[in-house]
C-alpha cells in the first residue's frame, strides 16, 4: 500500500439522505424491469427463494414473484 487513500466509487459518498432525496424520482423514471435480470430470474428453480435489496418500486421483485416461490425485497430510501 503506498499511503495514498483509496478513491471512493460515487455510489459509496452518497449519504442515505442524497437516496431519500432523489428515491420518488428515482422510481417514477425507472419502471421497466431490466432483461438480463428477469433471464437471471426465469434461469432460477422454481422452488428458489430470491432476495432484492435496494429493491426501490419493485420493478424486478414484482415479476420475479411469479418464477419463484418467495421474493424478499427491501429498501432503505424513505419515499415521498
């Protein structure tokens, strides 16, 4: 190591109040589930238990739900 700080990715200063602030926005733009994680889903036995964290509206939980047995899905934003 040569006594130089790490540099810290953007999503890692974020503070939970920047995610609050921009979390109703955040959901209403971003609805549509993204492809290559419903084909992860619909790859997963159907007896899977799958867990979504940061999981915001639910836009991947929701159809998850209806390939595998039990979807856990959480968010720690507050939403207006």
């Amino acid at each position: 190591m040569t006594g130089r700080a790490k540099r810290k990715e953007s999503w890692e200063v974020e503070s939970p109040e920047t995610w609050d602030r921009i979390s109703k926005s955040f959901a209403h733009t971003r609805q549509k589930p993204w492809t290559q994680v419903l084909d992860f889903v619909k790859s997963l036995p159907a007896d899977s238990v799958l867990l979504d964290l940061g999981s915001g509206n639910g836009r991947h939980a929701i159809p998850a739900a209806s390939h595998v047995k039990k979807v856990v899905a959480a968010d720690g934003a507050i939403q207006g």
